[in-house]
C-alpha cells in the first residue's frame, strides 16, 4: 500500500500502484527580476504572453534569453506543459506517442519563431560554453525547480534570480512537464518483499533520506522543510 501524501500521479495506471516517487521536478518560470526592471518587462503569466516577451527581447535586447531548448528533456519543458501527447503512458505496456496533436503543434509554433531570433538557445544549459555565453544574458528560463540548486548557482548573481508560477495556455489551467524525478520500484524476484517494501516506503518519505536530496519531495510532509532549505543555499 502507497503511503499516506505521495504524489502518485506516473505511478498509478487504471488504479494499480507500479511505484513510489521519491521527487518532483515540475517546471517553473524562472527570471532575472533585475533585468525585468532595468528593460521594463513584465513577468509573463501565459505561454501566449512569453512568446511575446522573447519577441521583444529579440528586437530591443538581442543576445538575452527567454528560453532554451538545447536539452533532451526540451519536449518537458514545452510540449508537456502544452498536454501533447508525446509520451503518454496509457496502460501497462502501452504508450501513447502524436506528435500531430493540436497540442503539439501549437507549442512548435510558439517556439520555433523564438529559436529562429535568437531569444531561445539551442545550446544545453549544461554546455561547456553556456556559461561564458550567457552568463549575463539570462533574462528568464522555463525550467525544472532543481535549477535554483544545480544550475544558478554561479551562473546568475545571488539574489538577482526568481521564480514564478508555471506558464499557463491562455484560458487553461497550468500543466507542467518534469525533467527528471525519480521513481522506486520493486523487484518482483524480491527474496523479502515485506523488507523490499519497508525500504520502498522509507526512500520517499523519511526526511533522513529526502533531506539530502536536490528535487522536490513527492512527500507533502517533507515539502515545506525543502524549500526552507533552498533558501539558504
């Protein structure tokens, strides 16, 4: 049995539990609030109104980012949060994969104008050059919560950073693809599965366990620790 306030969702098909997660890598809007000021920018609340945004920062403040998509986890980033059915899991063995959706298509035609001026890289954040390249022309990024810990750090200057709320399509409900988060499963050759599920559940909700980690708990319990620990990193 799931413990009590994980996030089961990815881990349940047709109401049989295949997993326990252990974190959560849910994309934010991330910005310079510096630079927002300093162009005059308003933070965007909309995919609708980001377009827009890397639109402006093209014409008036070329060579600053609004966006990447230079990663493998980009379909996360901006075709997920879209609700395209790139990769969806719809039974056991079965997995739902069209790229013609509407909802796909829709989120191409957002990005591709902004990859072609320039205020979407298609270099990886992770790059060997990204950094001397964009060091200081991070205007804002879509990207994982785990970025406020494993990327920022000396690549934006402290305290010139902040988050905001997930992009929404205009007229929709927020949705957000994950770039990464883990999930743990058991061996049915488990030789103790009563151990093996002990150990199952400990892994995703003990704070011994979640408090050493760089993603954000699944565990509601463990949630508000976390982010009081991102604030004094």
């Amino acid at each position: 049995m799931a413990p009590a306030n994980v996030t089961m969702a990815g881990c349940t098909i047709n109401g049989t539990v295949y997993c326990l997660r252990n974190d959560l890598a849910q994309n934010l809007f991330w910005y310079n609030s510096d630079l927002m000021k300093q162009f005059g920018y308003s933070v965007p609340t909309t995919w609708q109104q980001w377009q827009a945004l890397g639109e402006q920062v093209a014409a008036h403040h070329p060579g600053y980012l609004v966006g990447s998509a230079g990663d493998t986890w980009t379909d996360d980033l901006y075709l997920w949060p879209s609700r395209c059915p790139a990769n969806d899991v719809v039974g056991p063995n079965t997995i739902e994969i069209n790229l013609s959706s509407p909802n796909c298509t829709r989120a191409a035609a957002l990005v591709d104008p902004l990859i072609k001026d320039g205020s979407v890289t298609l270099e990886s954040v992770f790059s060997s050059t990204f950094d001397k390249t964009y060091t200081d022309k991070i205007l804002a990024l879509v990207g994982p919560s785990w970025y406020g810990a494993d990327l920022f750090p000396g690549l934006v200057p402290k305290g010139d950073l902040a988050a905001a709320d997930p992009l929404s399509w205009a007229g929709q409900k927020p949705a957000t693809g994950e770039v990464g988060g883990g999930l743990w499963f058991m061996s049915s050759h488990a030789k103790d599965p009563a151990a093996a599920a002990a150990m199952l559940t400990w892994l995703p909700t003990s704070w011994a366990s979640q408090g050493i980690s760089v993603g954000y708990p699944a565990y509601v319990a463990d949630q508000t620790k976390w982010v009081a620990g991102q604030k004094v990193r």
